[in-house]
C-alpha cells in the first residue's frame, strides 16, 4: 500500500485528506484515483496530459525528473500532489 496526501483543495472532492491504496505505479494508482473520487481527474487531466498546475511527488521527489507516469511504487511511498506556486 502507499500513502497518499491530497491537497486543501482537493479535499472537498476526496472527502480525505490522506488514503492508503494499492497501486504498482502513478498511472495506475491516478486511475484507481479516478475511480474513487468523481471529479479528480478533471482537476489534474487537461487535453490528455497532467496539469502543469498540480506537480505529483513520489518520496519528496518530482515524478518529471523520475519516470513520469511510469515511476514505480512500492509499499510505504508517499505520494503528495502540491499546487504549483507561480507570482510575479
């Protein structure tokens, strides 16, 4: 099982703030995710790719500088999904 953490603004899509859920790599536990909560995958899927505006971390890692959709999961991994912070 892995850990994972949702966002505030989440929350009132998932209901929770963290989960356990089985899942052997992010494709697969984003499906199972999209699944679960109605209206998740609208908030991180545009035209078929993820959002820019959501990064996705495996153990404190960025999943774009690991394999993407690919990394692999294994018991106790953390994923955490963090709104991107822009300013100007």
């Amino acid at each position: 099982m892995v850990k994972v953490k949702f966002p505030t603004v989440f929350v009132q899509i998932t209901k929770e703030r963290k989960i356990e859920i089985e899942a052997k790599n992010v494709k697969e536990l984003l499906d199972k995710l999209f699944e679960r909560y109605d209206g998740l995958k609208e908030r991180l899927i545009k035209d078929g790719e993820l959002t820019p505006f959501i990064n996705i971390f495996v153990n404190g890692e960025d999943i774009r500088y690991l394999k993407g959709l690919e990394t692999e999961l294994k018991d106790d991994d953390e994923i955490a999904f963090i709104p991107a912070i822009s300013g100007g």
